[in-house]
C-alpha cells in the first residue's frame, strides 16, 4: 500500500513543494530541489519537529519581555507546551545572547536560550 | 570634521553598510530609536542568516553581530534617539540636520546612505469602511506590543492581508493564547512565502480564505467585529456576500513601502515599481554621492540579502572617481534592481534581484546588448512573493542598449 503526502519545506526560505511517498520499501521523496528537502519530508511523516521562538518576561523595565527560542528543534507536538510554559519564566538578570533560559524545556532534551543580549539594554 | 558617510538608520542595512566602509574612513550612524538594530529588535522568529551564517537565528540575534562589530569599529560614531530633520546638498558634500536630546545638531558627510527602511501599509490605505476603534492595528504594531512591551492585544483577532509579517503573528498569538479566527486575502495568491503559510498558519491550524476581504470595521471604543465579503477579480466586493465575524481586533499587514521622504526631498528620482530610488549596481542613486540600501531600496524578503547589498554601496564610498550610468529597459518583472549599471565600473559580475509579475511554471530571462543576447536563463516556479537574486556577467560599455526581458518560457526545459 502506498500512502501520498504532500508537503511545504520548510527548511530554508525557498519552500519547496514537496511529495512522498510511503511504502513498504521506505519513503520516496520528489520536488526537493536539495537533499536535506527529503530529510525534511521523512521527518515530518515521521515524527515532526519545530523550533519554538517566542518571549519571557524579566524584572527590567527597559525590557520587559526577552527573546527567547529553543537551541533546536523539538517535537512538533510539544511547542504549545513550551509556549505554555514560557509565560511563567521570568527573568531576574541580563542575560547575554545564548544563555539558557531554560534547561531541558518540558523534557525535550533541547534548551530554551535567550537570543538578545539584555546587558546592551539595561542600566545603559 | 566631514564624515566620508553619514548613514541613516541603524537597522539591518544602516549597520552593514557602516560596517563595509573603509576603516580608514569615518563613518556616523544615525538611528532615531535608543538602540540600534531597527525592526529586527521585534522579530524574535527565527529564519535569519541562513544564507549569511548558515545558521537559524532569531532577528535579534542576527542584528547582535552587526551590533557588536558596529561598536566595535573606531571609524564609526552613532548617534542614537537622533531624528533627521533635514539634508541639504552643498557642493560636494551633504549637511544633515538633526535633532536630539542634545538639541539641534548638524553634521556633514561627503556622502549619504539612505537606509531608513519601509512603512507598513495601514488601515486606511486599503479602504475598510466603519469606525477606527482600539484593536484596529498592523501587523508591525502587533509585533512589537507582544515582542518589545509584553502586551497582548488581542484574545480573538481576524487578520486582513497574508503578507509574512500577518502570518508571523498569526502564530505568534496563537501560541501566546489569543484565537486567530482567520487571514483574509482579496488576492487570488497569498502574498507571504510559502513556508510562512506551512508553519505559521497550517501548523496551527489557521485557515486562509482566498479573494476575501473585510468590509467593514465595527465596535466605537474597541473592535466587536467585522465584515468580510467575497472580492471580485479587480478586487471589488461583491455584495450579498458579507459575512459578520465577532473578534476583537483587526491586524492588518497588507504590504510594505519603501520610506522615503529624505530621498525625495533630495531630488532623487523614484521608480514606481520598487517605490525606491533608481540605482546603479553599486545602490547609487541618480543623485551623486546618495545611496539607498535595505527595504528603503526596495522590499526584501531577506535580511541576509539586505546586508549583501547593504554592503556593496559601503564598499564604494569613496572608491569610484569616474561614472557612466546607462538605464536598463526592463519588461515583463514587477520589478528589477539595479535599474541602472555604471558602465565604467563593471566587475565580472553584476549581482541583480527581480521579482516576476505573476506566478509562472517555467519562465526565461533574457539580457541583450545592443540588440545581442548576452545572457539567457531558465526559471521554473517563479512567484512575485518570492524574489530572484541572479549573478550576472554582464560586459556593459558606456552607451550600451541593454534589455532585461522575463518572459514564459512554453518549450518545457528546464
């Protein structure tokens, strides 16, 4: 039996429409103009994954809410739960672009990190 | 003291091209926010710097590293919380008046780099009718209430327009708790790239109505709701086709212009394709000695092409002596930039962005000289959401006759 799916790439700016096709055999993949278009669509028939962006409050008033995303990507079906948990992160320091927010977000294996630096903000 | 350059705008382009002058050059940025950084402060989405560090950043990231190397650099000044009242050009060189804090300041710059960004398309641009309640808003407003000030402004919103900023905050209010009710769009194509409409709309489930329309606004102090209506192929709504949807706020992102007022005050002459200057391949206007860089130029899909080209007028300040601008004819793109080439400074390459005037399976560009083909090349899938970049060796000559033409290509290979 073959299962069809059809899908937007969403790997780079180009977004590529792309086929697959699920059989026995494995999953074909067409209308990737490159090869990570095809690790792409088998992930995403897989299990698919996204990466989370999004904002934490801080104690600053200059900035009261901080940049923030995950360091790679989780499951797709987990970035309602990290936005969630995001409401209730707040920051107490300056951070620096990269630092981690937080460890580990909602289990994931991946880190929540700050993505602006706050020390060129606050205090100047 | 006479800078080599004087920069407006600290965003993106403003930084990169500051970045590209010679060290040996002095250079001041003006910026009228309290940081630099410009509109990437508030895009806190990742996607930026793929093409430039091969790396998924956000946007405040991705302006951290000019940021860094701006302030890093002893031939730049910046001046921020600085406003730009006006340019006069004086014989050789520009006097930039400002003002500030500090009062009103003036300074002097051999040249001038225009990189003061574009404007968001507003409500009353598109014609709705009814009332202009609170939680009538763009999508660039929206993004920097919830990005930069931590408020949410809406619970249950209707967005008009599909543009990549609406669809950016499609999502970004989704996940922030709000209820995106659905993106409107009169066009028959959604206007933002496709890959914003997998992950910020289909993730979540968000639909897009196609060739639809809001109507009307209602509400007196705060949105309650509004119309939408079918549109017809000019885009006029049909009646009896009206639909009430509640909501309580209404964001807009129907489009993007390039801003700019100082240019015209500089007598630099605008194409109505791009809405920026006519420039050369060097972002030299058709006045000499200005040049226009980032979405001021014309608007970018892409930031890491925003610094590209930001930093190729850096690179000439001060470098070219003689000039020999010829205007290329261009037919069949929404637009083509540079529009113009410098004959007497042609590299082996000639780096060119157009976007094609309808989606078109497979479509051939053509370059003639005089009448020659110089250059042909096969496209397939173009749409006018997503622009080209195309590299070109172009062996262009002072008073060359030189032709751009796109056209749909019916032979099939591609």
């Amino acid at each position: 039996m073959t299962e069809t799916f059809e899908m937007i790439c969403i790997v780079c700016p180009r977004g590529c429409r792309l086929k697959a096709e699920r059989t026995a055999d494995g999953i074909a993949v067409t209308g990737n103009k490159c090869p990570r278009g095809a690790k792409f669509a088998e992930e995403e028939i897989v299990a698919p994954k996204r990466s989370f962006t999004g904002t934490v409050r801080s104690v600053f008033p200059e900035m009261p809410v901080v940049p923030v995303r995950t360091a790679g990507e989780v499951p797709k079906d987990k970035v309602k739960e990290v936005a969630l948990l995001t409401r209730d992160v707040l920051l107490t320091r300056a951070y620096g672009v990269g630092e981690v927010a937080v460890d580990n977000v909602c289990g994931t294996g991946v880190d929540l990190i700050v993505t602006a630096d706050m020390r060129k903000v606050i205090g100047s | 003291m006479r800078y080599a350059a004087i920069v407006i705008g600290g965003g993106p382009a403003g930084m990169a091209a500051a970045c590209a002058v010679k060290e040996s050059e002095k250079v001041l940025i003006i910026e009228r926010e309290a940081r630099l950084g410009g509109i990437l402060k508030q895009c806190v989405h990742d996607g930026f710097g793929v093409i430039r560090f091969g790396e998924k950043l956000s946007g405040p990231e991705y302006a951290d590293r000019f940021i860094d190397e701006v302030y890093s650099r002893k031939n730049i000044d910046v001046r921020t919380l600085t406003f730009v009242t006006d340019i006069e050009k004086r014989n050789g060189y520009f006097v930039v008046t400002t003002t500030s804090g500090k009062g009103i300041v003036s300074y002097e710059g051999e040249n001038l780099i225009l990189a003061n960004g574009c404007r968001e398309r507003t409500a009353r641009q598109v014609n709705i009718h009814g009332t202009r309640p609170a939680g009538l808003m763009t999508a660039g407003t929206a993004q920097n209430l919830v990005n930069l000030m931590g408020i949410m402004p809406a619970k249950r919103c209707v967005i008009l327009g599909s543009g990549d900023i609406g669809l950016i905050m499609a999502r970004r209010l989704t996940l922030e708790g709000a209820e995106v009710v659905g993106v409107y769009e009169a066009k028959a194509t959604p206007s933002g790239l496709q890959r914003n409409l997998q992950q910020c709309l289909y993730d979540f489930g968000i639909p897009v109505s196609l060739k639809k329309t809001v109507t009307l606004v209602h509400g007196r102090d705060r949105v309650e709701g509004v119309t939408v209506s079918d549109v017809d192929d000019d885009m006029r709504p049909i009646s009896g086709t009206e639909e009430y949807i509640p909501c309580d706020a209404l964001i807009v992102s129907v489009g993007l212009i390039p801003e700019n007022e100082l240019a015209e005050n500089l007598g630099v002459p605008i194409d109505p394709r791009t809405k920026g200057p006519v420039v050369d391949q060097y972002m030299m206007t058709a006045v000499d000695g200005v040049y226009s860089v980032g979405n001021a130029l014309h608007v970018h899909d892409l930031v890491d092409y925003v610094s590209e080209v930001a930093e190729t007028a850096g690179k000439d300040v001060g470098r070219r002596k003689s000039r020999a601008s010829i205007e290329v004819t261009q037919k069949g793109f929404a637009y083509l930039v540079p529009q113009r080439i410098d004959a007497a400074n042609v590299e082996k390459e000639t780096t060119f962005y157009f976007r094609a005037s309808h989606d078109t399976e497979r479509a051939k560009l053509t370059v003639t000289i005089n009448g020659k083909t110089a250059v042909t090349k096969k496209y397939s899938m173009l749409k006018p959401p997503e622009a080209v970049r195309v590299k070109l060796a172009l062996p262009v000559k002072a008073g060359d006759d030189v032709k751009f033409v796109l056209e749909d290509d019916d032979d099939g290979n591609v």
